[in-house]
C-alpha cells in the first residue's frame, strides 16, 4: 500500500503530465487555463473555472459513464437473458471509447 506522500507525489506526477498534455494540444483550453494560472488563487474567479474549465471536462465524461448504465438498467431488463450479456458488452464499450 502506498503512503501519503507517494500517492500524493503520483497524483501531482499525474496532474502534471495532463496539463502538459492539455497545453500542447488545444489552443482554446490552453487559453483558459493560461488564464486561470494568470488570476492567481486571490483573484480566482470561481464561476469561470467551473463554467469555461471543469464543465467541459465534467460533461462528456459523465455522459461515458451514466449512458452504459441508463443502457443496462432502463432499457434491456426484458430481454431475458440477453440482459446479462449486454450489460457486459455496454459496460466494455464503455471502458473502450
């Protein structure tokens, strides 16, 4: 099991490699968050970084997650057997995409 300080080394190793791999690609993204590193922690503008960073993040990546699982719940429980079956094929497909 990994301490304190390993994980939180990992998690900014992490962090890290992400917002280099966000700076190198997306020229609006970048702007954003070139923003946000400008206004500094005093002057952060909460709204904005919910709004303009975090959402478009937090969005698509809910919708990976929540459409397998309305899939499996809401829509296959009467097809039987099926059902098992494609709960797994949904849950993969989404790991996969």
């Amino acid at each position: 099991m990994l301490s304190f300080v390993q994980e939180w080394a990992l998690g900014l190793l992490h962090t890290k490699c992400m917002c280099g791999a966000i700076w190198l690609t997306n020229i609006s993204f970048k702007i954003k968050l070139d923003r946000v590193y400008q206004d500094g922690l005093r002057n952060l503008n909460l709204a904005f970084v919910i709004k303009e960073v975090a959402w478009p993040v937090i969005a698509p990546l809910s919708l990976i997650i929540t459409v397998p699982y309305v899939l499996c719940i809401g829509l296959l429980p009467g097809l039987g057997e099926w059902d098992c079956q494609l709960c797994r094929l949904c849950a993969a497909a989404s790991i996969l995409h």
